[in-house]
C-alpha cells in the first residue's frame, strides 16, 4: 500500500511504519528539565520547579510528573494535574493520532487501549494513567503483525475525511485482541461507540472481518 503526501512524494506503509517508529523512540524517557506552564522559565530539576511555584506562583498548582508506560516504552512527563490523557499525547508527547472531536466522550476519535480495553483519552485524566499499560494509534502502526487490518481499511475505503479513523483502528485492535474472529455483529457492537460523519459503518465491519481472516492464514480473496 502506498499513498500521496504531496507533489512528487509517495509514502508507503513501510516507511509510515518507519515513521511512527521514530517517533516513538524520540519521546524521553527520562525528564531533563522542567518548564513552568506560567511563566516558561526552565529548571534542572522537578524541586526547583517547585520551590519557584512557591515563590512565584503563589496559590497556583504546580504542574506534577508522571510515569506512562506508553507503546511499550516508559517515559516520564510534566503535566498540569487536570491535564486529560489526550491533551498530554497530543501536547507534551506529539502522538497526534489520539484525535481532539467532540472532547465529550461520545465520538471515539480518540481512543487508545488501556489495559487490553478501549478507552475515551479525553475522559480520563493523565494522573490517573500511572503504571498502565497504554497504546495508541502510533504504536499499533508501528508494528508489523497489524499491518493486516491497517491494509483491509485501505482496501475497503473504510474512511472519507480520514479524522475518526485512527480511533476506528484502535477500537478494532482491542477487538481482534480479544476475539481473533469476529462476527459481523460483534464487529458492530465493538464499534458502536465510535462515529463516523462520513457514514463509513458498513466498511468497518469488512474490513476486521478481512483483516481476522488474513492474520488467522485464512488468506484474502482477490
């Protein structure tokens, strides 16, 4: 599969493959300094951010640091406690794929899977994510053993405007995840909670039916 990005360039789904990659491994794991969110100065240490807060920023909250285990990897990062998961992946992290839409929870378009489960980044604060195992959109294309369903929503346009389709995929991962063979039904249902303004439903379905097929060796037709 390959695609346009502009005159004169293709991109293919290895190097979007490589591309994610990169920038995975370029979020730090370990914090070096520490921005004021007030005022930008910049400390080498989080207890100088503190102490100027103290000082400074009296009767402010300070900003806190939290540990994610995102796509397999452990990253600290500064974040404003009432910062949700979404505004921290999209903000402080660059992982853009969770997507801003509604910010109301009923949309889908930014969801990632928590534990094993799908979740609504908009609707769960990043303090709350300490110690979880996280994935989004980034690490799921990243690795080779999704390229399957990644290729069947391809195939089967299963997008218009593309903006809720991240949050479709990562739904349909946590799907075959837990039920490598899916009815068409209970592709429905896993979905239910993602929406598409373009009115791409029926496509979804077919293509994680495709994509179960072809991860389980059953192979594609045509």
């Amino acid at each position: 599969m390959e695609s346009k990005i502009g005159a004169g360039m293709t991109l293919t789904q290895e190097a979007a493959q490589r591309r994610v990659a990169d920038i995975i491994s370029a979020i730090p794991v370990v914090l070096t300094e520490y921005r004021c969110p007030l005022c930008a100065r910049v400390f080498p240490g989080y207890s100088g951010l503190r102490e100027h807060y103290e000082a400074e920023h009296a009767g402010a909250i300070a900003p806190i640091v939290v540990m994610l285990m995102l796509n397999g990897k452990g990253c600290e990062v500064l974040i404003e406690p009432h910062w949700t998961l979404k505004r921290t992946l999209q903000f402080r992290l660059g992982l853009t794929g969770t997507k801003h839409m509604c910010d109301k929870g009923v949309c889908g378009s930014c969801t990632v899977i928590m534990d094993g489960r799908p979740v609504l980044a908009c609707q769960i604060l990043t303090a709350e994510c300490e110690g979880r195992d996280i994935q989004t959109i980034e690490g799921i294309a990243a690795d080779p053993k999704w390229k399957p369903l990644i290729d069947a929503y391809c195939r089967w346009d299963a997008m218009q405007c593309g903006y809720c389709t991240t949050g479709f995929l990562v739904t349909a991962k946590a799907l075959l995840d837990r039920n490598p063979n899916p009815t068409e039904r209970e592709c429905r249902e896993a979905l239910a909670g993602n929406i598409c303004i373009c009115g791409t439903y029926p496509r979804h379905s077919q293509a994680i039916i495709e994509a179960a097929a072809a991860m389980s060796g059953g192979g594609v037709d045509g």
